[in-house]
C-alpha cells in the first residue's frame, strides 16, 4: 500500500488551486480497504467536505453516434467538418482548436500518424484521456500510481487495440507502462460515462479521473453523495447524513436500489473486492427487502430472500417457512415478474403500466423488489416530461405515492441526503402544494356554492313570506268583496181609497 502521507503530499498539490487551508479529512488507514478518507471534526448533514478537480478527463466515446463533440471542451459539435483539420483525428470547435490544450493534444497524436485523421473514431477519441497521462508533471504522474489500480489481464487491450489505428505509435516500454497503469487506475477509481454507477449521484457522461475522490472507499449505505459544477466540472462532495470525527469518508459505487446479489456481482467483476458492509450483511438488507420474492410454497405468504455467501448463484430462504429454493428457481418467478413489467414499460401506454403496478405487479413480486421500484422510478422520470396517456388526477396521485414509496424504501436502508432524496422531496413537495391548492380551490368552490345556496334560501323564504303575506292580505280582503248586495226596500203601497 503507497504511504498515505506521501499520497497527502500529492493531493494537497493537486488541490492547491481550492485554497483549502483547513480540510474536513485526511487519508488514513482504512478499516474497509487500504487507504481512506476519514473526517478530521464533525460534519454536518448537507455540509460541504471536499472539492475536487479531474487530473484527467475527456470524451467517453462509447457511443458511435455521440462522437461529435469537442475534445477540449467536451461540448456538442455540427454533424458535419467537426475534424481537426491538422490531421490528428480529434473532434474539435473552431474556438478551442487555437488553445493550448489541443495543441499539445494534437502535437502528441499527430506524431503518432492516425491511419484516418479525417474520421472520428471511438478508440483514438477515448483513448486521449489515458494519452494525456504523458504530458503530466512528475508530481501529477506520481499521483496516478498513488491510486488503486486492479492490474488484471484487460487493463492492456486498450492501447494495444489503439496501437492498431496509428502508423508511429510509440513502442517504448515506458510510454505504454505509464498508459496501461492509467487505464486500470481509471477502471478502478475513475469515471466513465456508464449506468454503472449509482443513481444517488449528479449523471457525468465523460471519462475522468478525480485523485480525491478516488482515495473514498465504497459502502452500499454511503455517507456522501457528489455533484458537478457544469462549466468547470469540480466535484463538490457533501455529507449524506452527520459524520462523527474520526470515521471514514464513504461513496457508493453500485445504484442504490441494486439489490445484494447483483451488487456482489458488479463489485467482484468490475471493482475487484467484495463488499462487507452492515447492508450486505443482511439477507434482509436493513428490513428493506430490495432482493425479496414470493416463497414457492402456495400455503405460505413469506418473503424468500438469497443467502449471505458471496457466491454469484446462492440459494433463497423463506423466512416464514424456512423452506429453502435454488437460485434457479426463484429466478424462473423474478424473470416471470420482470418480464411482465419490461412489457407494459415497453408498451406506448403509460397509464397501462401504473395500472399495473398499482393493481396486478404485488401479485407476483413484492413492491418492495428493486425492480418495482426502478419501474416505479422510470414512471416518476416519464410523468417530469409528461403526463401522456395518464389523466391529471392519474398522474397527481401517482406523483404522490411513488414518491413517497422511494423514500420510504430509502429510509428503510438508512440512507441519508442524496440527488434522489432531494427529487423525491421536491415532487413530494410540489405535488402537495398542488394537491392543497386544489383542496382551498375546491373549499372555495364550496363556500361560495354554500354562500349562493344560502342567499338562495333566504330569497325563497323572503319570496314565501312575501307570498304569504299577499295571501293573508288577499284573504283579508276577499269578504267585503264577495258578500251578497242588500236587497232593495220597496215603497209602501198607496191605500185604496172608497
């Protein structure tokens, strides 16, 4: 293991531009692996710990169809003449092909003659971020063989196969010891514009080594979680949750919402260790079940979850029966769900597959599944650009639950602060403010419906009273009208006289 001192000596000069004069860390011996980050004081939940730049970075290349961008500045490019016209087949703006850094660039792969200058190609463009290794200081060159490096038989076959594309490729031992040891630096501890990495954490889409960053060790429940600055691309790493003085610094290299086994899996394959921590010690994983599936057994309600072995195939135990299933088997019912699900994603109806998350997917695998809640996580991203098929109160409601489902499922695993968190608050948020405004709204509705509902009935009762009024006035009237005229008094008849 390189001496942590010595690899203090290196960061604090690759930092210096930060002025940090008083870290909250320092590099200790780690009780995870090797060397880590370990808080100097306590650090508050949210606080800032540390910043840190790319030693070395540029296009991730990974994609035939995303290779016109600026090696310099990393921006998008026009889909035509996006060439260096010099000839040393790298894409780059008119603006940056007169700076510094692609000259040097350009001078580099220039010497080495590109077999096709004119045509961007995905191993020339990625490979710069390893060539431009070379053209470091001694202190900078130190500082990459300070960090991890898993030195296994594939960290050669990028510069070999890349060896293939130039007509001079340098064939000094040197040259292709300092770029095969900055490749497996990078696929230990670096960046790359990949799904591989957590879901917790700012996307980056290009290739990059940052040396601090690389010294964090990995948890599965981290205490910090990073962001980019978008102009400069300066990591700005802050606490998860509060960290007491002396305890290690940790990120997360998996998605948080992996469950054990395919977690076990990436980290031995791609990382080169296996995880311990208290998460992947539990079958359980912190009562959060991230892993769990229907026990087998049509008499038992269980959850099954996979043993603690380490092995990539391990055996599930019910943990109401304790009946016992292969790895096999139980992947016949999660490929069955999966399946299911994949097709109603799939499908161009969006309201089909909330419905059937909501009302049919608990039929075959428990909600708390990692792939119900990625389905779960895909609807809420769909629902920012859209509500599509969905009506308003369908996507309301749905905003609602499914936010609230995340980040039940996160403070089960006892995650702290994270980008995921602060978007599941934030629609959490949104959506009750929208829900409160349209409560008042309805209330409103309500109490103006009861104030003209009330106006109303007094008017009928004003209108009764005045209807009762007429009618006991016109009765009161109706006797000197209606009685029978006096009959006429006849005069007395004249006597008769003799």
């Amino acid at each position: 293991m390189i001496c942590p001192k010595r690899t203090s000596e290196l960061l604090d000069l690759h930092l210096a531009p930060f002025k940090d004069k008083d870290p909250a860390w320092e590099v200790g011996v780690s009780k995870i692996a090797g060397r880590g980050l370990m808080a100097t004081r306590g650090i508050k939940r949210g606080e800032i710990i540390l910043k840190d730049m790319p030693l070395l970075i540029g296009l991730s290349a990974l994609e035939e169809d995303s290779l016109n961008a600026c090696s310099v500045c990393l921006r998008e490019l026009p889909d035509t003449r996006f060439m260096c016209r010099v000839g040393c087949g790298l894409p780059v703006c008119n603006l940056c092909s007169k700076k510094k850094q692609h000259k040097t660039d350009c001078d580099l792969l220039k010497s080495w003659g590109p077999n096709e200058p004119e045509v961007a190609n995905s191993v020339i463009i990625r490979l710069l971020c390893v060539a431009r290794a070379l053209n470091l200081n001694k202190d900078q060159r130190d500082l990459i063989y300070c960090l991890q490096a898993n030195l296994d038989n594939n960290h050669r076959v990028e510069v070999r196969n890349a060896a293939k594309l130039f007509k001079n490729f340098p064939t000094d031992k040197k040259v292709f010891e300092i770029m095969n040891r900055t490749v497996a630096v990078l696929r230990t501890n670096g960046f790359d514009k990949t799904t591989d990495r957590t879901n917790d954490n700012q996307e980056f889409n290009y290739r990059a080594l940052y040396p601090l960053f690389a010294v964090m060790n990995h948890d599965c429940i981290p205490n910090s979680y990073y962001t980019f600055e978008e102009k400069t691309n300066v990591m700005i790493v802050r606490a998860a949750v509060d960290i007491p003085e002396g305890f290690e610094i940790t990120t997360t290299y998996t998605k948080l919402f992996t469950g054990n086994i395919a977690r076990h899996l990436f980290l031995k394959m791609k990382k080169g260790f296996t995880c311990k921590c208290s998460r992947c010690s539990d079958p359980t994983e912190k009562g959060a079940y991230i892993s769990g599936l229907y026990c087998r057994d049509m008499n038992c309600s269980g959850l099954v979850v996979p043993e603690i072995t380490g092995l990539p195939h391990p055996n599930y135990n019910c943990l109401e029966c304790k009946q016992k299933s292969t790895h096999a088997q139980m992947m016949k019912s999660q490929d069955f769900a999966s399946g299911a699900i994949n097709a109603k994603a799939n499908s161009n109806s969006l309201r089909t597959l909330v419905q059937y998350l909501n009302e049919k997917s608990d039929n075959f695998i428990p909600n708390s599944n990692y792939m119900v809640i990625d389905a779960k996580l895909s609807v809420l991203q769909r629902l920012g650009q859209g509500r599509e098929d969905c009506s308003e109160e369908l996507a309301a409601n749905t905003r609602l639950r499914y936010s609230r489902d995340v980040i039940q499922v996160m403070d089960q695993l006892g995650l702290g602060d994270s980008l995921v968190r602060t978007q599941m608050q934030e629609l959490l948020r949104r959506e009750e403010e929208r829900r409160a405004k349209r409560l008042a709204e309805e209330a409103e509705k309500q109490r103006k419906l009861a104030e003209l509902q009330a106006k109303a009935a007094e008017a009928d009762q004003l209108l009764a009273a005045l209807e009762e009024a007429a009618r006991v006035e016109q009765e009161a009237a109706a006797p000197a009208s209606t009685a029978p005229a006096p009959a006429p008094t006849s005069a007395p008849a004249a006597t008769e006289t003799a």
